[in-house]
C-alpha cells in the first residue's frame, strides 16, 4: 500500500547548509515505518545553499538522480 507523507510529517534535517527533508529513514533520522520502497531507499527534498554541498563521498551499487 502506497501512503502519502506531507512534508512536515517527514524526517528533518537543517544544517547550515542544508535543509533537507527525508521519506524514508536516512543519516540521523530513523522511522522503522518508512525503510525505503523495493529497491529504492532515499527520496529526499534537499534545499543547498548556493556555492556550498555535500563533499566527495562514495556510493556503493546506487543510482543517483538530481
């Protein structure tokens, strides 16, 4: 059964940054409701301040969308 998540009702994280909001459970926050969907295991809504990001790091057997 698909739900719907509001954005509010979802994992939050806002750092200098960034300000990032998370469906299924990632980096600090964790909601054993919400693991991921099949195979896919992030979807977030990320706002990054302009000239900043995340630095170089490697992911494993992903694809990565933008």
């Amino acid at each position: 059964m698909l739900t719907l998540r509001k954005r509010e009702e979802r994992g939050h994280v806002k750092l200098s940054w960034l300000d990032s909001y998370h469906s299924f459970s990632f980096g600090e926050y964790y909601d054993p409701r919400y693991m991921g969907f099949c195979a896919l295991r992030v979807i977030n809504d990320d706002r990054i301040r302009p000239s900043a990001g995340f630095p170089t790091h490697g992911h494993r057997d992903m694809e990565i969308v933008t």
